[in-house]
C-alpha cells in the first residue's frame, strides 16, 4: 500500500510541494448521480421549477465550483484552469452529471472534477428540494485523468549505467553527489543499475567505457559532469564523435526546465543522443542540475524504449 502524500512523516497533515513538478496539459473527468422522482425530473424538462432553470443553474454552479477548490478542500492547490465544462443526461428516474476540467498546471484537476460534480448536484438539490423529499446524491467518481506521470505510464524498464566526470570525485577529494543521486532517482523508478563508474574529466575512457556497456546489455547510460565551458569540460565534444543521432527534443526540455529555475543553466552543454541501440544523455555535474534531469526524464524517457523497438507512440 503506497503512503498517503498528504501526511508528512510525523503523521501530520502536508501539502504536497508540486515545485520540481512540470507544468503539462492535465485533464480530468468525473461523473455522478443524482436520483429524483419522474415528475420532478418531468417538470424540469418542462423548465416549471419554481426557483428557475435547474440545469443552467446547476451547471454554473459547478464551473464557479471547480474554479474554488482549493478554498474548500484545504490541501488542493490553487490552479489556473483552463476549461471547466458539465453536461446532463436525463434519465427516467436520475440525471447523470459529467464534468471535464483541464489545465496547463504542475499537478492535476482530479478534484476540481469532483468538486464540480458536488456542488452541480447539491445545486439541483437544492432547486428541488421543496418538490421532492426523497432525493439522493451518489455515484460520484472520477472516470480518468489525463496528464503527467499518468500520461506516460510504461512497464519496461532500461538497464542503467551511470558515469561521472569529475577530477575532484576521481581524485577522492570529493563525494560523487550527483551519481548518488541519479542511481537513487533510477532505483525509485524502477531499474536496475548495471554500471557505476568515476572518471577524470576529460578522460579518453569515456568513448571505451560506453561501447563496451552497450555491448554487454546496458540501454541507457546517464552522464554527469563536464559540461559547462571549463578547459576540461569535454564531455558533450567526446560524446559528439560517438551519436549516431541526437534527440534535440530531449535536450530542449532539458534546457528550458533549467532556464526556468536558473539563468545559467543556459550556459550548460548538455546533450543526448543515440548510440547503436542504447540512449546516452549527458547531465551537468551540479546535484540541482541532476535533480531537475529526473524531474525531466522520469518516466517519459522509458517511452523512448517503446518507440525504438517499434511499439509505435
């Protein structure tokens, strides 16, 4: 059973920082029901409810709804959504109520989905209740959610080896921070560490080390280190002689996620690229610039594996 997010490890109540997250396109959609008599549903069609249109109401109650989530559920955060729609299908007995939210936001819109279900149903609710006693409210559910880790859910996991380039970790005078923290990263999600190696910065092993890994099985190979503007910074210029081709849609992402938490971050030269089947991606040496690489890769990059063994997309 996984831990609930919204406790912290004391077991107190914690909202979850979504700060290292990716703003992306979420979608989500709930449903629910509410249940009241034929003639009150019939007299709704024939728009004679005392207290005036029902669904129209109903319906801007649950857009406004969605829009206040975060002011009526205390650990929500507050979210810039982009579209909030709700329609009716009006059965013999009950009326179903659909709700779609969407968002280009860091986490997702489950529960303004939700939310805008409730507050449409108890909105009908209310319009009827001097008409019906028996009403009942149920069923309330979220259908799917589409966006972030979610939308790139794989089950296949690449064998990882990883390299840091660093004179200093090399030489025992400094701790290997950031391929700690990348093996962790690649742990948690799931695979397995084949190779760990140190080398100086610069080091002519760097080609040899990566052939002979590919040969013996390993798929993606992560690099930290050595590629900022230094004289022995040569990391992306020994790894230009080896890719068959680059991935620039990595490299991008990459990048701007950088610029957006570090002006220079735009002086990195990180790259990524193929080489024969593996996927070869070099990161800075900074543990931050790491951290932000797995915010990055983990998981879209395991959809990469799909596409080269000719899964499709």
């Amino acid at each position: 059973m996984k831990e609930f997010s919204h406790l912290d490890k004391d077991g107190n109540v914690y909202m979850v920082d979504v700060t290292e997250k990716q703003v992306s396109m979420r979608t989500a959609k709930a449903e629910g029901k509410i249940f009241l008599s034929a003639e009150t549903i019939h007299k709704m069609k024939e728009d004679a409810i005392p207290k005036g249109n029902v669904l129209t109401t109903a319906k801007l109650a649950g857009i406004q709804a969605a829009k206040k989530t975060s002011e009526l559920i205390p650990m929500c955060h507050q979210l810039q959504l982009s579209h909030v729609d709700l329609t009716f299908e009006l059965k013999k007995k009950h009326i179903i109520i659909r709700s779609i939210v969407k968002t280009k936001e860091a986490t997702g819109v489950e529960m303004e989905a939700l939310t805008a279900v409730s507050a449409s149903a108890l909105t009908i609710y209310d319009m009827c209740k001097a008409l019906d006693k028996d009403m009942v409210l149920g069923e309330i559910a979220l259908i799917n959610k589409k966006g972030g880790t979610s939308s790139h859910t794989v089950t296949y996991r690449p064998l990882v080896g990883i390299i840091t380039m660093s004179d200093g970790v090399a030489a025992g005078s400094r701790e290997d921070k950031s391929g700690k923290i990348l093996s962790d990263g690649f742990k948690r999600a799931g695979c397995s560490i084949q190779k760990q190696l140190v080398l100086p910065d610069g080091s002519e092993e760097l080609r040899e080390t990566i052939q002979s890994w590919i040969d013996s099985g390993v798929e993606l190979i992560m690099t930290t280190g050595g590629t900022g503007l230094g004289p022995r910074d040569l990391t992306i210029s020994l790894m230009e002689t080896m890719f068959n081709s680059r991935l620039p849609g990595i490299e991008q992402a990459l990048h701007a996620y950088g610029r957006g938490k570090l002006a220079t971050a735009s002086l990195s030269r990180l790259a990524a690229g193929v080489v024969g089947p593996a996927i070869v991606i070099c990161l800075p040496g900074s543990p931050g610039a790491v951290r932000d690489g797995l915010v990055v890769l983990i998981p879209a990059i395991f959809h990469a594996y799909h596409m080269m063994k000719g899964e499709g997309h």
